[in-house]
C-alpha cells in the first residue's frame, strides 16, 4: 500500500437518510466509504476487507452504539480499530470506552459540525495508512534481512568447503613434499655409498689384478707340483669371485662400463625365456606380456640381462610355495608434469617383473635397492641385487620403481630411455692372427702395482715394456722411444684420462695402435672414444694376449702368422 491509497471507511447508521449526510461530509477526503445499517451488515464490512476507522452513530433506534462497539472489541482482530461515536455528550459512557486499551477512540456531538468531523475520520485514515505503510516497510525489512542471513548462510558454508578444500591441498602437498624430501635423501644417501663403493671397489680392482696376474704367471712356474697347484687354483677362485663382487660394485655405483646400443627387448627376452624357464624352476609360472613391436631401448644389453636375471632371482626367493611371474613391457611417454623418480622428459619403456610372493613391507621396501641390504641371511643374500639394477637404471638415464606390500607381491619396473636414431650395432671386432712377434708395449696406468702386473703379464708373453705411471710420462716417453708399437692405457687416471692420452697420441702417431683397459668409466654416456679397442679390468694374460691379437693392426706385424691351435 502507498501513502496515496485510500482507505476503508466504515459508516454504522441505521437510518439510511444519516448515513448519506456523513458520506457527503466524508467524500472530499477521497477515502473509501462503506456504509452499513445493522450491526450484522458493519461486522460483515469489517471481516471482509481492512477497515481503517468506524464511524458509529449512538443513537439508533433499533441498534445501541455501544453495544455494536463493545461487540466488536471482542473480536480480536478488531481491537485496534478506531472508532468514531456521534453522539450527545455522555461523558460516563465515553470514559468507560477509553478503557478499551489498544484502539482509538473519539467523540463527535450533534449536531454534527462537517469540518470536525472530517477532521476527524482524516487523522484515523492518515494513521492507518502511515501504520500499513510501516508495516509493509518492516516486512520488507525483515525479508531482506532473511534473504540477508541465506545468502551469509551460503557464503559461509562456502567459506568452510573452501577452508577444507585448502587444509587438504596444504596436507597433500606437505605430504609430497615429505615424500620427494625423503626420496631426495635417500638419493643422497645412496649417492654417497655409491662414491665410496665405487671408490672402494676400484682399488679392489686393481688389487686383484695383480693378484691375479701374479698368480696365473706363478701357475706356469711351479709346474709339476700339485698341492702347490691346488693352493694356487683356490687363491685363482678367490680372486675371480671377488673380481666378480667387485663388478656388482661398480654397478651399483654406476661406474661400471656400459656400452649403451639399442636394444629390442623382445629380442632379449627370446635369449632369456630358456634361462628363466631353468631358473624359476617348476613351480613358478612364466607369463610374458611383450608387445612385439616395442622401441627398442638405450641400455647395456648384457648388463640389462644380468638385471633381469637378479630381478628373477629375487622372485624366486619371495614364492618359495610357487606362484606367477610376470614380464610386461610398454612404451610411456614422460612430459615432466608428473614424472616419476625425476624421469626428463622424453620417451621410455617401461619393463615390469611382477610376482605373487610374499612382498615386502615398507621398512624393507625403503632399503631394499640399499647395497648391501639383504632379509636373506648370511651367506644367501649378498644385498647388491637391486643395487645393481638401480645403478643400472639410473647409469642409463631411467629409473628404478619398487612397488610391494606384505602378501601382496611385488612389482618392480625397470624404466628405459628409448633409443633415439638408429643406432649402428656394436662394431664387430675382427679376429685378428695371435701375434708371434715380440712387441715393444707401452703400458700406462696410475696404479704402479696393476702397472707391474700388466708388465709382467706381457713380459710373460715374450714382449718388450716400458712402463709410465701417468698420461703426461706417456707422452714423454713416446717422444723419446718412437719404437713403441704399441700403448695399452688405464682409462680412469687424475688429471688425463685414457681416451684424453689417445686423442694426444693420435695427433702425433695416427697409426699407433691403443687399446684402452679400464674398470669402469667415468661418462660412459659422453665417452667419445667408444671406438677405441676396450680390456675390461681385471683381466687375465690370455684376455690381454687376445686383445693384443685383435688389435694390433695386421698391417705392421711383419712376421706374423696365424698359429693352428690359437
Ligand atoms: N621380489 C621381491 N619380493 C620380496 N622381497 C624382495 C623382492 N626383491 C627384493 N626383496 C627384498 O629386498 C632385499 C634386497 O634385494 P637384493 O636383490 O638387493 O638383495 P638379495 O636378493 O637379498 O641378495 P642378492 O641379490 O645379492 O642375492 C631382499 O633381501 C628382500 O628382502
Ligand atoms: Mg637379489
């Protein structure tokens, strides 16, 4: 309702003749006039519609005012309707209407003065409307206030799905973050033994180098003695097992020499189906999930044997009671969003050896690729199994995930870079004719005592040695013997390297022949003199007697000729 509306004014006469003198009075205020006769007819008007003031003559013949007025106090709805009496002052009468409590009430004499009266019913009806008016405004006040409240209700739901939503992102990330923390620290930790180990394991190989060459030159010495002979063939065994240990060190401490080519994994895993089958045993099922179109990979294909072979093994010792083993192989692209274990970004092959034994749980699982680390007991495990492979995953530019859980089996995925051009296959060493000459050798290598054993060996062997201790001596003592036809040189020196001697050799003695020993190498990825005859530490006199064979070119041998039983 605006304040412009007119309200409902009710008229009570019962003579019609009044009732028309009032609506005349009344009809310049523009108010609605409704008129009624009887009580019955005012009751009618006042239920029907909102009434603003009731004008009510007293003085009816057939109706008493007050007791139309006192009927409609009772009604509880009408106890706040003004009400307007005409009459001749009764002054008794009129105070005992004022104690009606809520509802106006006033009092117009007769004989009736038009602009009293109008005055009159025009304060009731601007009342009513300034109350209709404050009451719609309050409920309007109150539905904004309540539309208010909803929307603050939403909003702050909102607020606290939000705040948990953050909670949890701020837990999963402290989660991560603790994960890559620690992985991070178990890289490091592995890092540090894989330096000493190699460290370690390199001066382990030359130390058996020279045991082994003295031993084997010894051998041919003491001819005819058996229990010498005996003593001799055991420390020989010691020596070999322990060069073996050694390689497994240099594994996992990614030092051994890999010769990286591309690799069909279906390919290798035909050679190997045989060996596995004998290993597994038979109660261990085989089931093999290789595509047999798969990008070939960029790994040592006898280093990428030997660790699916130890991974077998390790297998195998979890299904004592038998099981399955499974070998799956699928090509997997790394973006760097998600990468795992620190993966760049390019494109791999993913190898799983999946089995149903016993599994690990997670204290074992943390150590397992730990050197060293073994559940097997003293004797049956040496703990370098998964060293190895995860030195060889990581030397190759992949990585290493373990996945296991106590009676749940374990998954372990060897991931691959693929290799990327076609790479030419390993070149074919020529079999050269066994020399029969004697050579003047120079050999270097920074260890005087595999220096002398490599001397020894090749004195043995009827040739003529000198030998240097260091690149820079080599060098010197090239310039000042141009007789020597030949440099048999240690790889892994401080300051020149091997590869960094036969570069300089090159330039000086493009014809000279090198070949390079070495027990592991220290970029093997970015070694650019892959094309120089390799000896792997340690090696025996008949590896080196061989090489020496295949190497030197045939070309300058001038009284060479291929021996029947070589
Ligand atoms: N497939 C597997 N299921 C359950 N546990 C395993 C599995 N592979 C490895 N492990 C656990 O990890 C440890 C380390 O394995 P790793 O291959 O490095 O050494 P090893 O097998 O104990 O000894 P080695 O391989 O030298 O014979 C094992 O002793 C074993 O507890
Ligand atoms: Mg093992």
């Amino acid at each position: 309702m605006s304040h412009s509306d007119p309200v409902n004014v009710l008229l009570v006469d019962d003579q019609p003749a009044k009732l028309l003198s009032y609506q005349v009075i009344l009809e310049p205020l523009g108010e609605t006039l409704l008129t009624a006769t009887s009580a019955r007819d005012a009751l009618g008007h006042l239920l029907k519609q909102d009434v603003a003031v009731a004008l009510i003559d007293v003085h009816m013949p057939e109706l008493d005012g007050f007791e139309l007025a006192a009927m409609i106090r009772e009604h509880p709805r009408f106890q706040q309707l003004p009400l307007i009496f005409i009459s001749a002052i009764h002054l008794s009468e009129f105070d005992r209407l004022k104690g009606y409590e809520a509802g106006g009430v006033d009092y117009v004499p007769v004989p009736v003065v038009p602009e009293v009266l109008r005055a009159k019913v025009k304060a009731f009806a601007e009342l009513h409307r300034k109350t209709r008016e404050l009451e719609s405004l309050n409920a309007e006040l109150e539905r904004r206030v309540a539309e208010r409240t909803a929307d603050l209700e939403t909003s702050h739901a909102e607020l606290r799905r939000l705040n948990e939503e953050l909670e949890a992102r701020v837990e999963e990330r402290t989660r991560e973050r603790e994960a890559a923390l620690s992985q991070l620290f178990e890289a490091q930790k592995v890092d540090t033994i894989g330096q000493l180990t190699g460290g370690v394991a390199h001066d382990f190989n030359n130390l058996l180098m020279a045991m082994m060459g003295s031993l084997e030159l010894l051998q041919k010495r003491i001819g005819g003695d058996a229990t010498a002979e005996r003593l001799l063939e055991t420390a020989r065994k010691g020596a070999e097992r322990g060069a073996g240990l050694t390689q497994r060190l240099l594994a996992f401490a990614r030092r051994q020499e890999l010769r990286p080519a591309a690799v069909s994994f279906p390919d290798l895993m035909m050679d190997l189906q045989a060996l596995f089958r004998s290993t597994l045993g038979p109660s261990i099922a085989i089931e093999e999930r290789v595509p047999q179109v798969l990008p070939p990979v960029l790994a040592d294909a006898n280093q990428l044997e030997l660790a699916l072979m130890n991974l077998a093994l390790n297998a195998r010792d979890a299904m004592p009671s038998g099981g399955t083993l499974t070998i799956s192989a699928r090509p997997e692209d790394h973006t760097g969003e998600r990468s795992e274990v620190g993966l760049s970004v390019g494109s791999y092959v993913r190898i799983s050896v999946i089995d149903t034994g016993q599994g690990m749980d997670a204290e074992t699982l943390a150590r397992a690729t730990e050197p060293f680390f073994t559940t097997k007991g003293v004797g049956k495990g040496t703990g370098l199994g998964l060293s190895m492979v995860h030195g060889l995953a990581a030397q190759s530019g992949g990585a290493l995930a373990i996945r296991s859980a106590p009676g749940k089996g374990c998954q372990v995925d060897l991931i691959l870079p693929v290799a990327r051009e076609a790479m030419a296959p390993p070149v074919a060493e020529s079999k050269g004719p066994p020399i029969e000459r004697s050579l003047t050798i120079l050999v270097v290598d920074d260890d005087p005592l595999v220096c002398g054993g490599t001397a020894a060996m090749l004195e043995d062997l009827g040739h003529a040695v000198i030998e240097a201790n260091s690149a820079v001596e080599a060098l010197e003592r090239l310039d000042r013997g141009p007789d020597i036809e030949l440099v048999i040189t240690d790889h892994a020196m401080p300051g020149m390297t091997g590869s960094d001697l036969a570069r300089a050799i090159r330039e000086k003695r493009p014809d000279l022949p090198i070949i390079l020993s070495s027990g592991y190498a220290d970029l093997p990825h970015v070694d650019t003199t892959t094309d120089l005859p390799r000896l792997s530490k340690p090696f025996l006199q008949a590896d080196l007697a061989m090489a020496i064979a295949r190497h030197y070119r045939p070309s300058v041998i001038r009284a060479a000729e291929p021996s029947p039983d070589a």
